[in-house]
C-alpha cells in the first residue's frame, strides 16, 4: 500500500510549538466573524473627510455615527453622494458601532 503525504495549505495549521499556533484562528475568532458578517450587521455612513462628521437621514451632519444615515448598500451611498454634489467625504463601512481596525473607507464625491 502506498503511503500518502499530505502538503500543508493555508488552511491547516503547521506542526509548530504553542506559541506560533496562536496566532491562526480560534473558534472564538470565528465565531465573532460570523457576527461581523451577518445581515445588518455592516453601517455604511457617509463622513466629512475635513470635520470628520456623518450626513444624518435630515441632510445636516453630526459627530455621533449612531445618528448618521445608515446606506442599505454601496450605491444608495454613492446615488446620494452624486445627487448632492457633496465634495470630500468618503464611504466609511463600520463593523461595529465604534471605530476599529475593521473598518473601510472609499472616497466618494468630489474630492479635494
């Protein structure tokens, strides 16, 4: 019987000490990706790049992200963006309600 060896991928974990094993994912890193990722769970907010406030739903804008204008999608952003002619801001999509190192932002509008 042949004997089979199996190549490592990115997605087995090397036999390695302790130390290099943390850092690959846990199940608690997975499971809070899963949060992260569920319907909803993602704000897109149009922000000032200047005054660093977010458009609210009444056109005017305010320093509190839990007041903005929360887009159902990319391009309901960029429609109101483009309607509005509003120059230096840019799309800020939040993962949580508070900023983090996974956020993402695209310029939008006009820019300076």
């Amino acid at each position: 019987m042949a004997s089979v060896t199996l190549k490592p991928n990115r997605f087995t974990m090397p036999s390695a000490n302790a130390a290099q094993q943390k850092h690959f994912f846990t199940w608690a890193h997975i499971k809070r990706i899963r949060v992260l990722l569920a319907p909803g769970a993602m704000k897109r907010l149009i922000r000032n790049k200047a005054t660093g406030k977010f458009l609210k739903p009444t056109g005017t804008w305010s320093k509190d992200a839990s007041m903005a204008m929360n887009f159902s999608d990319i391009s309901a952003a960029i429609a109101i963006s483009q309607r509005f002619d509003l120059w230096n801001v840019e799309l800020l999509m939040m993962m949580e309600d508070k900023p983090s190192d996974y956020d993402v932002t695209l310029p939008l509008g006009h820019q300076n």
